[in-house]
C-alpha cells in the first residue's frame, strides 16, 4: 500500500454517490469501493445500480430512487438508516 493509499484508507467508512451507474458517478464509486469504503450505490434504474453494486470491489449496496424527488431522498434516506 502506498502512503497516498494509506492516507485515504476508507476502511470502515460508508460513502454514499449519486448517479453511480455512469461516467463520473460510476469512476467515483469504483475509486471509493477500491480505497475500501462501502460503497452506497444510488441511481434510477434499479437494474443498472444492481449490477453496478454487484461489480464494485469490497462491500456495496444499490439504491434505486430518484434523488430530484422528495419520495427518492426519502428512499435513500430510509435505506441509509438500515446500515
């Protein structure tokens, strides 16, 4: 492990991204789940933040929800608290 690796170890750490199935969503998620943070994977199609979650390094979840609506957040919110 280099010392640029070892100073961000999210080993323990939740990290929640948004639009997580694609282009800079998607490269976040992947950096995050490889510095070892548990990766909470939201987007709005529920097959694509499936497969997105399934193929991230280390431990992940997949949100389905729509962040712009108020019914999504909560969603997000919800499953959040769920640990």
């Amino acid at each position: 492990m280099s010392s640029l690796t070892a100073a961000l170890d999210l080993s323990g750490r939740r990290a929640l991204v948004t639009g997580a199935t694609r282009g800079i969503g998607r490269a976040v998620a992947e950096q995050l789940a490889g510095l070892g943070a548990t990766v909470i994977a939201v987007a709005r199609d529920p097959e694509a933040v499936a497969a997105t979650a399934a193929a991230l390094p280390g431990e992940a979840r997949g949100i389905a929800a729509d962040v712009a609506t108020s019914e999504g957040r909560a969603a997000v919110l919800e499953a959040v608290g769920e640990g």
